[in-house]
C-alpha cells in the first residue's frame, strides 16, 4: 500500500466505467487508453498477440523495401562497371 506523499499516491484514479459490452466499445475504450485507431482496432480483432504480428509485418515491409532499393542500386553501379 502506499504511503502520502509517494508517487503513487498522488495520481488520481481513473473514472469508474463500464465493461465494454460489444467490439466498438471495447475498441473505443482502447482509443482512450491512447492506441491508435489501427492499433484498438487490431486488438479488438485479434486480441494483443495480433498486434505484435502487425508489428512483424511492417518490419518486413520495411525490409523488404530496403531490400529492393538496394538492389536497384546495385544493378546500377553493375551497369557502370566496364
């Protein structure tokens, strides 16, 4: 338990609400909580494990693309050798 004057003690608690009862409240109550509307909407869908596999697939998308312009450039500099 904490004491007056601590941290935590200070912070004042969240407003009391209710159980989400359908997708867009709860997806809604993840907004509030600060996710991104993608983000909430994951979640909602495919609970937190989706939302790491977001993740991983953006992370390849980001791999991917670099892995393109890389090798344009190197067909480049190949065209230029003798």
């Amino acid at each position: 338990m904490t004491q007056p004057g601590e941290p935590a003690a200070t912070l004042p608690l969240p407003p009391v609400k209710s159980k989400p009862r359908t997708s867009r409240e709860f997806e809604h109550a993840l907004r509030e909580l600060g996710f991104s509307k993608t983000e909430a909407r994951t979640i909602a869908s495919h609970g937190f494990k989706g939302l790491a596999d977001a993740d991983s697939a953006e992370d390849l998308s980001e791999l991917t693309a670099l892995i393109e312009r890389n090798s344009k450039l190197f067909e480049r500099i190949e065209r230029q050798l003798p």
